[in-house]
C-alpha cells in the first residue's frame, strides 16, 4: 500500500529499492496493479501532491531524484565511498550526455554500468542476470512508470541485494539542460518545477491539467479505503 511506504530518508548503506510518486505516475502505476510493497520506501514527487497529503495528515516532504533534490546527495555518497554506480535508461545519446554530465560533476563517482533503457526480446533477462553478476552497489533507472519499478523489482528477485532508485525523467532532462541543473534556481525557488516543465515540454500540458486532478482524486479515494 502506498501510504504505508512513504519516506522521508535513504540510506546507501542497507539493501534497499526507492521510488518516486507523482500524481501522475500514481496513477499508472496504480492502473498497472504494481504492488508498492515491491519497494522499501516511496517519496513524494511533486510538491502539489506534498501539500494534498499533508492536508490528508500526512507528514511528508518534496524528494525527487533530480538535482533540486536526492540526486546530489546520493551521488557525493557514492563517490565519497567508492561505490559502483549503475545508470540505466532513456536513449542511446542521452544516457551518454547525462553520464558524462554527472562525471565531470561528481568527482570520483564510479559509473561502472552505464546502458540505455530500451531492450529486445530477450536483452533484460541477460542485463539483469549482469547486474546480478557485477552487483553495482547503486542502481538508478530512468524508464518511466511502470517499467523503471518493474525492473528494479525484478532485479530484487534475481537475487541483487544493493541500492536502487527510479528517476523518471532525470536523465533526459540532464542531457537537454546546457549543464547539469535543469531548473532555473528561481523556479525551484518558488517550487514553480511544474510550470517550467510545461514550458520545456508542452506535450506534458495534458498530464499537469487532466492527468494531475484526475489521479489526486483516485488517491483521495484510496486514502479514504485505507483509512477505513
């Protein structure tokens, strides 16, 4: 259930598996009947669906795997302790854009796997069978929602025993900012993310004004069972 997953905190050192909910990705992923006891801890993703909790009685704050947010921390972590970091996800030239942006700013950062996030019939069995092999200490995908959770679950079931995270759209919007912060300082200020989003994508229009209310209010129904 995810009211009973939500978290404020990780840890690199305990096995564990992290995901990030939107209202948007609430929604697939609750269309997709993905269990969220498949993950250790969720964070709230979207500071819109922060305040609907809260107002719910929830003490939960914004955590997003970006570099507004998880992502700085968990990768000076990772360098500072030397631990095998795994990136999976997006196109072929945006993974490599991205990789090279977060090694030139996070010195020592062992990127030991570094893949995109599509595959062939056949190529996700192998790829998880390698991750399983060369256990990265820290795996980050990047598919969208359900895939991204999907995978690390099924990575958790091979036998992997590290640390992973979804992070949604982190690596496209490393590849196509002009260096590695995708939001202005002052609209991660002013928590105006989404409206820039709109404004870098418009084809996400749909998802922030039909998709976003449409989701909190199955949420809000939800909570209503769960509270029962």
């Amino acid at each position: 259930m995810f009211f009973n997953r939500l978290c404020s905190q990780f840890s690199l050192t305990s096995p564990a598996i992290y995901t990030f909910v939107n209202p948007y990705s609430y929604g697939v992923l609750r269309e997709s009947k993905f269990s969220f006891d498949k993950s250790t801890g969720v964070f709230v993703d979207g500071i819109g669906l922060v305040w609907v909790l809260r107002l719910l009685g929830l003490r939960v704050s914004r955590k997003s795997f970006d570099m507004t947010s998880l992502a700085p921390q968990v990768f000076t972590e990772a360098a500072s302790r030397g631990l095998d970091v795994c990136l999976v996800g997006s196109g072929d030239n945006e993974i490599c854009s991205a990789s090279g942006k977060i090694s030139a700013q996070f010195e020592g950062l062992k990127l030991s796997i570094v893949r995109n996030g599509y595959f062939s019939k056949g190529d996700r069995e192998t790829f998880l069978q390698q991750l399983v092999i060369e256990s990265p200490a820290v795996v980050v995908v990047g598919m969208g929602s359900p895939l991204q959770e999907r995978f690390l679950a099924d990575l958790w079931e091979l036998g992997w025993r590290g640390v992973g995270f979804t992070c949604g759209g982190f690596f496209h919007q490393t590849a196509s900012s002009k260096n590695i912060d995708y939001y202005p300082y002052w609209i991660d200020r002013l928590n105006l993310r989404w409206l820039y989003r709109m404004y870098d994508e418009p084809k996400l229009i749909r998802r922030y004004l039909i998709d976003y209310p449409k989701n909190i209010t199955l949420l809000l129904y939800d909570f209503y069972k769960y509270k029962r």
